[in-house]
C-alpha cells in the first residue's frame, strides 16, 4: 500500500481547508465539499495508477476558477 509523503500531507491539509473555506464562503454546496473530500479519500484508497490520482484531482480542485 502506498505510503503518503509529508509533502502530500500538506497537500491534503491545503486542499482540505480550500474545500472547507469555499463551502463556508457559500461557492460549494454540502454535497459538493463532501464529494470533493471523498473523491480523494477514494483515490488514495485505491491507490494511484489503479484509480484516480489523488493528487491531481486535489491539484486541480484547487486551480479551479468558477
């Protein structure tokens, strides 16, 4: 099983908080915030190159422009 870096782990904090701070400032739904969060959890239970990549999707919510 994969290991997470320190460097993903501050990636997950990061993305994690915007996810947090986007609902909060009313730009993400409930369900939208929770599905971001277990997409991730998802993808790092799987594992990259099985499923998605974690840390892409959490890069690209991040890069997001709505």
């Amino acid at each position: 099983m994969p290991q997470l870096t320190s460097r993903d782990y501050a990636l997950l904090d990061k993305f994690i908080g915007l996810v947090l701070d986007r609902y909060k400032a009313g730009e993400r739904t409930k369900t939208e915030a929770v599905g971001d969060i277990a997409h991730v959890v998802a993808a790092v239970d799987k594992g990259v190159g099985i499923g998605d990549d974690p840390r892409a999707y959490m890069k690209a919510v991040m890069n997001e422009t709505d």
